[in-house]
C-alpha cells in the first residue's frame, strides 16, 4: 500500500502543512481537509490547496477514484468566518467566491467518481463541498447544515442552487430558511447520503466501497460520469441520444472487449482504461 503525503499550499509556511494531507492507497486516492483546529473551516488558501490536491488526483493515471474527509471531527464546518467577514463585496465575489465556486464545480465535473467521508461537522462550504460530490457517506456523528441565514447571509459556493436539485424544494427551502442542521438519518431520509454508518467504520466503509469501483473499467467511469453530467441538463429525447452515441464510442475500446470476452470465459476482467 502506498502512501505519499505531500503539502500543496499557496502559501509556504510551515502551518500550511496542516491545510490538506494528501494520500494514494493503491488505486484510490484520498484528500483530508486537514485543520482541525478551525473544524477544517475554508480560507483562501484552504480552497487552492484542495485544488492543487484535485489537480494532482485527476491526473494521476493510478487514481481511479477519489475520497474526500476531514480530520478530527469535522468534515468542514464552513467558510472561515474571520476570514470571510474581512472582505468587501467585490473582493468577495472576485477571489474567494470564485475561487470556491470553481473548484466545486470541477470537483462535481471531475471525471473520476468521487466520495464524501462526511465524519462530523458538514456546514456551510462543507455541506456544499459535500453535495459536489458523486457518492456520500456519513457517520452517525455527522450534521448537516447551511446555517448561514444566521450571519445575515445565505449559500454562496453552489448550495442555493445543487440543494434545491438534490432534495425536494420545500425542505431546501427549510434548511436555507432555518439554518437548522439535521443529522445523518435525516440525510439519509432526504436522499442527500447513499448511507449512514458506525463512526469507527466510516473509513473502512469508504475505502471498500472506492476499491470496489475503481476496479471498474477507468474509462468506462469516465464516459459514464460525463453522460450523467451532460444528461441532467438536456431534455429527455436529446439525453438518450447522447446516451446512445457515449455508449457506442464506448463499445469500441479495449475495456468493453476485455470485459465482455472475460465474462463468456468465466473469468474476471482485466481493464486498463483504453
């Protein structure tokens, strides 16, 4: 098993080092906010260090799936409230706001499947990271919120908006209303986690489950990620047609040849991503 930290921070200050830790086991690979002193809240330079991390995952020929968690016990308790009350409007919405809004989006977008470790804490940003990604798993411990109406403000980095596509209108409506966050059966209920487990298991879960997928064809992954993606804003009729024009081009490749063949030999697969 290969473990390979490395920092990846705006900034080269030593406490930097705690920003994000970054780690491959095998073919998954794993980001850990990691500022647990501040339950993981994001900062500027929080949110280039994820990125710098993501950047590195997406292109990393041996990550076929990426897992998302926090240290200590928060996943990520929200923006760094200091921080965000510091900047004017325009400064807001040219840094830091683009800055989160654009790595959201690319983690939703990436093309490798992604899994929320959700141990604690998901607030504000963190809810948000959370509903960016592909697959959400949380421990019983974990509380999810956007709290934000209590600052005078509401959702900022994309949860207005994936929030109300993800659960019924009414209770996102609620949730950004109240503030009030819910715990993980509620989640759960609500559809926003696939499940809940142990707090002592979330990792090993996890970590199963990312093995389990990745190995799956890489390509076919990929394809499979970007129909979804496209589908969800076309229509019905054009979304089946470029369903059937993916799954032709998919049909074509090493991997769906392999995995046919393997299974009329009884045998299992072995893909290589071409």
């Amino acid at each position: 098993r290969l473990r390979a930290h490395q920092r990846a921070a705006a900034r080269p200050s030593g406490s930097e080092r705690k920003r994000r830790a970054r780690e491959r086991e095998g073919a998954v690979g794993v980001i850990t906010v990691n500022r647990p002193d501040k339950l993981n809240a994001l900062d500027l330079t929080t949110i280039e260090a994820m990125g710098t991390a993501f950047s590195t995952m997406e292109s990393d020929p041996e990550v076929n799936v990426i897992v998302v968690t926090g240290a200590g016990r928060a996943f990520v308790a929200g923006g760094d409230i200091a921080d965000l009350n510091s900047r004017q409007g325009l400064a807001h919405y040219q840094e830091f706001a683009g800055q989160i809004h654009g790595l959201f989006r690319r983690i939703e977008l990436c093309e490798k499947p992604t899994i929320g470790a959700v141990n604690g804490w998901a607030l504000g940003g963190g809810c948000e990271l959370m509903l960016s990604l592909d697959i959400r798993i949380l421990s019983d411990r974990a509380k999810i919120g956007v709290p934000e109406i209590n600052l005078g403000l509401f959702p900022g980095a994309g949860g207005t908006q994936r929030l109300i596509r993800q659960i019924p209108l009414c209770r996102a409506k609620e949730l950004m209303f109240t503030g009030e966050p819910i715990d993980a059966q509620e989640a759960l209920r609500l559809g926003l986690a696939n499940r809940v487990v142990l707090a002592d298991e979330l990792m090993k879960s996890c970590m199963e489950l990312a093995e389990k997928i990745a190995g799956k064809s890489s390509l076919a992954l990929k394809i499979l990620k970007r129909t979804l993606g496209d589908g969800q804003d076309m229509s019905l009729p054009a979304s089946l047609a470029h369903e059937q024009a993916m799954v032709s081009l998919v049909l074509d490749s090493h991997d769906a040849d392999e995995g046919c063949s393997a299974f009329l030999e009884k045998r299992d697969a072995k893909f290589n991503g071409s």
